[in-house]
C-alpha cells in the first residue's frame, strides 16, 4: 500500500495522475501560443495602421486586464464548480474570442482589441484551474518540478506562435485573422473532449467545509491577514510579469530600434530566445527534483538581475547577448514562485490560485516601457524589468530566511 506521501511525480496517496496531468498540460501550449502571439500583432499594428509603441501596448493592456478583473470570479468558479468546468469555460471564452476576429477585421484597431479582451478573460479560466491543478497532480514534494515541467510546453507553444505567426505577417502572406480563425476552432474541439473526459477532483486533508461554505472572499481575507510570505509571492509573480510580458512584447521594437536587424528577422531571434526559454523551463523542471525551488529561484533572480544590467550598460550586441541570456534564467520563475507561494495553504489553495492570476495584469507595465520609450530613448526602458526582478531576489532571499 503506497504511503500518504508518495514520492512518484505524478502519484499521491496512491493514485496514478499521468493521464490528467498530460491532459491539463496541453493547456499549457494553448495559452502559451495565444499570448506569444500579442508580442507579434504589437508591431504588426504599428508597421500597418502607423501607430506608436504605447498606442500599440493596449494590445498587451486589455489582453491582460482581463486577467485583472476575471482572476477573482474565475477562483470563485472554480471553487464551486471544480477544475475541469473552471477549464471548459475557459475554452469556450477563449474560442469565442478568437472566432470574433472575423467580423471584427472590418472593425479596425480596436474591435480586435475587444476580441483579445475576451481572450484574456478565457486565457484567465485556464491559468488559474489548470496551474494549481498541476500542483496536486502528485507529491507535494515535487510539485515545483512538476508544474515547471507543464510550462515548459507553454514555452513550446510561445515558440511556435513567434516564428511561424511572425513569418506570417511580416512576410505578408496573409492577414491577422486567419490564425485567429484557426485557433478558434481548435480551441472550441478541445473544449468537447475536456466536457466529456473527467479529471479527479482534488480535495486536500485538511479542506475545512464549514469555512468553504463562508466562500471564495473569506479565504482571501485570510490569505492576506495570516500568510505574509503568500503575500510577498504574490506580489513578486506581479513583478515578475511586468518584467517578462514587458521585454518579450518591447523585444522586437528594441532590436529593429538598434538597426540590429528588420522585423522579420527579429521575430526569428526572438523564437531563438524563446528556444532559450523552452530549454530553461525543461531544465528546471529535472534540476528541481534535486535542488530546491528556493535555491534555483535565488540563482535565476541573480542572473536576471545581472542581465538587465548589462543591457542597461547599453554595451552593443553584449546587450542584446545578455537580454537573450535573461531568457534562460527567467525561465523558472513563473512556476516556481506560483507552486512556493501555494505551498501549505490546503483548503485556502483555489482562492489563492486565484489572487496569483491576477498578476499577468503586470503585462500592462508594457504601456509604461513604450511610453518611457516614446520619451527617452530604447535602452531606458529596460530599468522597469530590473526593479521587477530585484524584487524577485529580495523574496527568494527571504525564502531562504523562512524555509
């Protein structure tokens, strides 16, 4: 008889995981394509309609307020009606979206700005069922492993949306809504295989039904008021997507910007940084069964740290060696910070859950680097993901304190 702490990756209390955990993982990939894409459009838009860096960020800005408003609702969902319908609306949102560029091209700007809204709110669904779902899909003791191990397709699905849609449109081969059409109709299909399959229900030992019936809004209050590190994770996740989202949707501006090379090439290098990232995230993922989260968080927030230095330093081509480099050491923080800042909140998990997909509203920082762009020059910029990630240190040194 197995023991209540199976060690397996993808076993606990005995039960075998595998199936679901591939099944949630292809989410992963979904949403990974759809916000890749954004860092596409941003200068598709501005090389078509003629518009500047921060009028092409309300891409980046409405996508990601539908994280900001829809985070909470979707954890109350979620926490009434279980993953898997939390995952199903989700896709239903998110199809919906993208089937709506059709009659939108006739809308202009910001008609398809209305659809990726509606994007977002789907994308919002997925994120905060599918990644807490991936924690509990086995031993807790590998639950870091386990949930960089589904990102990382997540970065799979990120790299094909920069090099094949990015080819697309700056090759001029078609227009912005055929993609959309297609991953509209994917979506919806897979939407009719997660109504029909079932995912097993994770309910933690120590779930306390009487507070769960005080709902979603009680748990965060007593997120907020007894779990200070939860607290400081959460806002080091908001940091940590200001600082990503910002680089990846400034990156093609800033290289173009430099004379490094036009924007089809810069799409291809920014998929060679991705592959970066792929490689960062599947790495992680094995090293993580030995080294602890809290250790490789602390060797990548000092990586990133200096990374963005040198870009600061406005070194030539070692900047831009080093903004590529950031991509393997950033790599890991998403999941990382997100299983740590969960770990030992049992019942208080989904609305946890919740509150942490919230911080993707952090891609709206990107309206402020295009806007310190616009006013100064390309380099400036790039102090906005530095503050993000000292922060990132300054919580993984504090977890090295407390764990």
């Amino acid at each position: 008889m197995a023991s209540p702490k199976d060690n397996g990756i993808f076993r606990r209390n005995g039960i075998n995981y595998l199936v679901p955990f591939v099944l949630i993982t292809t989410l992963f990939f979904l949403w990974g394509f759809a916000r890749a894409i954004l860092d596409v459009l941003n200068k598709h838009f501005q090389n078509e309609l003629s518009i500047s860096i921060t009028q092409s960020s309300l891409i980046q800005v409405t996508t990601y307020l539908g994280y900001f408003l829809m985070a909470i609702p979707a954890g109350l969902f979620i926490n009434r009606y279980g993953y898997r319908r939390g995952v199903v609306f989700g896709l239903l949102l998110f199809g919906l979206g993208a089937l709506a560029f059709v009659p939108a091209e006739s809308g202009g700007f910001f008609a398809f700005v209305a659809c990726l809204f509606v994007i977002g709110c789907g994308l919002t669904f997925l994120e905060t069922a599918a990644n807490p779902y991936s924690t509990e899909l086995g031993s807790p003791e590998t639950a870091s492993s386990r949930l960089n191990l589904s990102q990382s397709f997540n970065g799979m699905g990120s790299l094909f949306a920069t090099f094949a849609i990015g080819q697309y449109l700056f090759n001029k081969v078609g227009n912005v809504t055929t993609p959309y059409l297609i991953l509209g109709i994917l979506v919806l299909g897979i939407a009719v295989v997660f109504s029909k399959v079932k995912l097993p229900e994770i309910i933690n030992d120590d779930d306390d039904h009487d507070v769960e019936k005080l709902g979603g809004l009680s748990n965060i209050r007593e997120l907020f008021s007894s779990h200070p590190m939860f607290v400081l994770g959460l806002f080091s996740l908001l940091a940590y997507e200001v600082a990503e989202i910002s680089i990846n949707s400034y990156f093609i501006n800033y290289v173009t910007g430099k004379g490094w090379m036009n924007d089809s090439v810069a799409s291809i290098v920014l998929t060679i940084a991705l592959a970066f990232f792929m490689v960062g995230r599947f790495g992680g993922s094995w090293i993580m069964r030995r080294v602890s989260g809290e250790r490789m968080l602390l060797i990548c927030a000092a990586g990133t740290v200096c990374c963005m230095i040198l870009v600061l330093l406005n070194l030539g081509k070692l900047s831009m060696v080093a903004l590529i480099g950031n991509y393997l050491f950033e790599a890991i923080m998403f999941p990382t910070i997100f299983s740590l800042a969960l770990s030992g909140l049992g019942r208080l998990t989904k609305s946890a859950s919740s509150l942490l997909m919230m911080t993707p509203v952090g891609g709206c920082g990107f309206l402020l680097m295009g806007y310190v762009a616009d006013q100064t020059n390309l380099t400036i910029p790039f102090i906005i993901p530095l503050l993000g990630y000292s922060l990132i240190l300054f919580y993984a040194l504090r977890l090295q304190k407390t764990r």
